[in-house]
C-alpha cells in the first residue's frame, strides 16, 4: 500500500496569511495525486486532481504542485473559510490511499 | 447541481447486516463511476468500494472484500451497499461519491453524499 504522509499534521495560521501543506508517498505517483478540504461536519470537497489542476469552482487562491513522491498545496491568503482538514489521495497504486490530514487552524 | 442523498446506516450489533442508498440527482448518474468511502472516528478517509456505471464491474477494498457489496439501479439513480458480517472495525461514517471523469474511471471522487453513521456495537 502506497503511504501518504502529510505534514504538518496542524498548522496555525491568521486570515490572509499564505499556507503551504505538504504530502510525500511511500512510492512515486507521478501526478496522480488528488487533494480535499473537509469543513466541519461536512464531506470532503476536490479541491485539486493531477496534482496541479483546480476542480469546478475552486478558487485561484487554491494551487498545487509537485510530483514523483512529494506534493505541495497552497493556499495563497486564507479567507475564513479555508479554516478545514485537508487530505491528499493517489490514484496510482491500488488500493487508493489517502494521507492523515492537514488540519489548519485560526491562530 | 449535483446531489448525493444518502439514507440507511444506524446501530448494529457484531455480525449483523445493514443496507443503505444513495439517491443521485443532477447529473446523468449512468454516465459515471460510483464508490463508497468511509471516514472511521477521529480517523482519515478510506476508500471502500467502486462500480462502473453500467454496474458490471466491482472491485472492493481487502478489509471488506466478500462482506460488502455495492451496486446501482441506474433506473432509479440510486448506489447500493449491502454491509454483511460488520465488526467493530467497521464502525464509520460512510460517504457515496461521485468518480470525477464522466464516462470512465479516475479514480478521484468529484461529489460526495452527506454521510451516513454506521455504529457496530454489543
């Protein structure tokens, strides 16, 4: 099974300022790697697919990039509402795997 | 809009069975790829299982694989998932998803239904 680990597992950040998370599999992807923001007490959401392509109605400040086994999302002056659980998943090696989380939270 | 209603799930005691659905809506849901995933208490997200959109084809993670199957009643716009044989491990919240590619399998899941709480217990 391909290992997704993300770091940090929180990050404490103010409104405005830049995020950057990161994602590193156990075995090289490619681009294969997906990411999703879960809000509280909701389904997660697609954010980014291939690494770098934004999903239907995803913000610009929402960017990816990376590939092989080391992966970065960033999120480029966080609103209020960016404040969520953030997971990786490749689709490379079955089974698909996700990572453990980002959590960001207010500082 | 797409939505994903997700109904059934609830409490059940080790070995039992539970059955529930997922109503699609908004979309040509013949046209797509479904899967089932699962969120276990203060845990991440694992991938369950996948149906192609004529629902001929099914693949299962090894933890359930033989104990769940999906399927789908594209007449109906409507996912299955027949839990058997649950165990304590099975206890998650359970998301249907949509597969982002219409047409074919990418494996990323575009849509997710609003969760349906499955609790395994004596």
């Amino acid at each position: 099974e391909n290992v997704l680990t993300q770091s940090p597992a929180t990050l404490s950040m103010s409104p405005g300022e830049r995020a950057t998370l990161t994602c590193g599999a156990s075995q090289s992807v490619g681009t294969n790697i997906a990411w999703y923001q879960q809000r509280r007490g909701q389904a997660p959401r697609l954010l980014i697919y291939d690494a770098s392509n934004r999903a239907t109605g995803i913000p610009a400040r929402f960017s990816g990039s990376g590939s092989g086994t080391d992966f970065t999302l960033t999120i480029s002056g966080l609103e209020p509402e960016d404040f969520a659980v953030y997971y990786c998943q490749q689709r490379y090696n079955w089974p698909w795997t996700f990572g453990r989380g980002t959590k960001v939270e207010i500082k | 809009q797409v939505h994903l209603v997700q109904s059934g799930g609830g409490a059940v005691q080790p070995g039992g069975s539970l059955r529930f659905s997922c109503a699609a809506s908004g979309f040509i849901f013949s046209n797509y790829t479904m899967h089932w995933l699962r969120q276990a208490p203060g845990k991440g997200l694992e991938w369950v299982a996948v149906i192609s959109s004529d629902g001929t084809n099914t693949y299962y993670a090894a933890a359930v694989k033989g104990r769940f199957t999906i399927s789908r009643d594209n007449s109906k716009n409507t996912l299955f998932l027949q839990m058997n044989g649950l165990t304590n491990d099975d206890t998650a919240l359970y998301y249907c998803a949509r597969d982002h590619r219409e047409g074919g399998r990418s494996y990323y899941f575009g849509y997710w239904g609003q969760g349906t709480l499955v609790t395994v217990s004596s």
